[in-house]
C-alpha cells in the first residue's frame, strides 16, 4: 500500500490548474509532521535546499545539511528552520563531528544524498578535466564510507558522461561501488517527474551491499508542463516580487530591446550565445546560472514569453518547481539558487521511489529519531 506521503495531491485544493495543485499539495506534505519512523536523510552540498525539499516532500526527515556558500544557507535556514546545517567547508567535516551532530551511529542512516558542484562536468561551461570542483565527489565518498548508510543518492549534470568527462564518470563509480555499494547510474529528465523544465540529470543510486536489495530509478510519472500552465495564475505581486532578469539595457531603442523585438518564441535571442525566448506551449529549457547578472550579452537566463524581458526570481521557481511559499534571501541570488538547485519534485519522485521500492524492500526495523 501507497503511503500517504506518495500521493501528489491533484484535487480539492482551489487552485488554478493541475501543476499548482502538485505544488500546493507537495507544500503542505513538506509543512506536516514526520512520521516516528521516517526514513532520514543527510544532504551534503545542500545549496539552497532543492533536494532537501524533495526529501521533506517526501516524507523524509533531514537530520543534517552540509553547505558553505553563504547566501545557500541563509535562504536553506528560511525554508528549513528545525534542520541543522554544517555552514562550512564539507573537507573540514569529520564522521564523527556528524555522528555527534546526528546521534546516528555508522550503518543507521536510510540516505547519504549529494549533488557535488558540477561546473566542471557542465557542458554550459569550459568542460575541463582537472577542473578542481571535479574532485568534490571525494568528500562525499569519504563521508559515504565512514557512515555507512543504507542508501546512497548522487545528482551531477549530464555532461559528466560526454567525451572526456567519461573518464571521471567512471572513476566516480568505480568509488562508489569500493565503498561497499552495488550502485546503478542512469539519465533521468526532470520533466517527466513534474517539473517545466527540460533538465537532464544523471543520478546515482546505490544500495549497501549486505542489504541484499539491488538499486533501482523511479520512471516517468507525467507529461511535459508546459510554460503556460506553470506560470499561470501568478499574482503581479508574486512576478513582480524581483523582476530581477529585465536586462538593464532592454529599452526601447536599445540593441537588446530590438534583439527581443525580433525573438520568437522557443527561439535563441538574436545576438547572444545562449539566452532563448520561452515558448508559453512548450516546456522550458535548462534554467542555468551563467550570466545571471542581468545586462550581458551571452547570459543564459531565459526571456519572457511574449514581454520584453528576462524572467523573474519566481517566474524561475516556478518552472523548477519551487512552490510559491518558499523563500529566497534575495533576488540575485535567489536566481544562483535556482540554478545550481535540483528540482524538488524531481527529488521527491526519486525520494517516494527510495522509500518504497529500496528502504521498503529490506525488512529492517526503522530507526525512530525522537
């Protein structure tokens, strides 16, 4: 039997269309109290909290986050005031400060979840090699084997299995499966689990080895949303809360304005690299941090469908599937937060299918954290 916290709720809430009511449902699973015997959850590399809303959606308890960036914690702790955070450097992070911080002892943790920083795998980016931020995947490792946890999740860019980033895909599980994990990777899209955004994911998923349960993905629960129905029914207010991405050149007259004069939509901006006009029937592309300062030729931020414009902080969480209750510091570094994140509802899908086809399937007595 399907447990509550695996039913997106899609009927009775009064809003406008279906995606709004999995967002406000998924919200309110996030909001409600913890089963005594909820699986538990420690996220490293945590950001602004994408994942850890997932996990929480999901009926998860997090009993630790790992980050460092400053603005990423401020906006986690406004989100997630009862979880503890580890605001520093994860290298600096010893097992046994987290034990202590946690009261787990080695093997009791359901999930070890991590999305190590992917700027060097990304294919938006320089794709080197021996791009420091590679190797972070180390310190999730060397946590990994010291608490021992029944479960772990990896999420990294898509990229990391193209050309000579292969190298350290295979490298990066062959560390995983040392550590005592049969680990399964696969591609998964976020807009097959909810979400308006074309967003290619590879995902890690592992099992202890002495568990006996062989890792599995979840498979797509939905079709694509489309721009339209996710930004439906935003309030001026909410939009306007940090029209944030208007290039600041983008007056009548100006090169930039004349650019999105002649953008159709679904269409790249005439004279930038990256930067596309969203297309209302369609689904989004990958929302990306680069160029997130407005006003720069190249930026990857998404135009407005129909306005002359760059989408806004919200209009962003919207199509990630951030509900509209969820906070963020500020507006430039909300859009930081957004891009680096991973989609909640992506993580919950990946969450609910841990729970119930992975932690179900071991026959163990669950670990109630008071």
């Amino acid at each position: 039997m399907r447990s509550k916290w695996s039913n997106v709720l899609t009927a009775g809430t009064g809003s406008r269309n279906k995606y709004l009511d999995i967002l406000e449902g998924a919200w309110a699973l996030h909001l409600a109290p913890r089963e005594p015997d909820a699986p538990t959850v420690i996220s490293t590399f945590a950001g602004g909290g994408g994942s850890s809303l997932g996990y929480s959606m999901a009926g998860f308890r997090e009993l630790l986050a790992v980050e460092w960036d400053d603005n990423a914690v401020a906006t986690f702790k406004l989100n997630f005031p009862d979880v503890p955070v580890y605001h520093g450097d994860i290298a600096k992070l010893s097992v046994e400060q987290v034990l202590e911080m946690t009261g787990l002892q080695p093997g009791e943790l359901d999930v070890l979840d991590g999305s190590p920083p992917c700027q060097g795998f990304s294919t938006a980016g320089k794709r080197q090699i021996d791009d420091e931020r590679n190797q972070l995947f180390r310190e999730y490792v060397r946590l990994l084997r010291g608490l021992r946890p029944k479960v772990l999740v990896m999420e990294n860019v898509s990229g990391m299995v193209k050309g000579k980033m292969k190298l350290l895909f295979a490298e990066i599980l062959s560390e995983l499966k040392a550590s005592g994990y049969d680990v399964s990777a696969r591609l998964l899209n976020a807009m097959y689990f909810n979400v308006p955004q074309s967003r290619e994911r590879m995902i890690f998923i592992g099992v202890r080895q002495d568990l006996g349960v062989k890792p599995s993905h979840p498979k797509a629960q939905s079709r694509p949303v489309t721009v339209r129905e996710a930004l439906d029914g935003l309030s001026e207010s909410e939009r306007d809360d940090a029209i944030a991405h208007e290039w600041v050149d983008a007056k009548p007259g100006s090169k930039t304005y004349k650019a999105l004069q002649k953008t159709p939509q679904g269409s790249r901006l005439v004279g930038f690299t990256m930067a596309r006009r969203l297309a209302w029937n369609e689904v989004a592309g990958t929302i990306q941090t680069g160029g997130v300062a407005p006003g720069y030729p190249g930026s990857s931020w998404p135009a407005h469908p129909t306005e002359h414009r760059g989408i806004s902080t919200r209009e962003a969480a919207r199509l990630t599937s951030f509900p509209d209750r969820f906070v963020f510091q500020d507006w430039r570094d909300g859009a930081m937060r957004i891009g680096n994140s991973v989609p909640p509802l992506f993580m919950k899908a990946i969450a609910e299918h841990i729970r119930e086809h992975i932690l179900a399937g071991m026959g163990l007595e669950p670990r109630r954290v008071e």
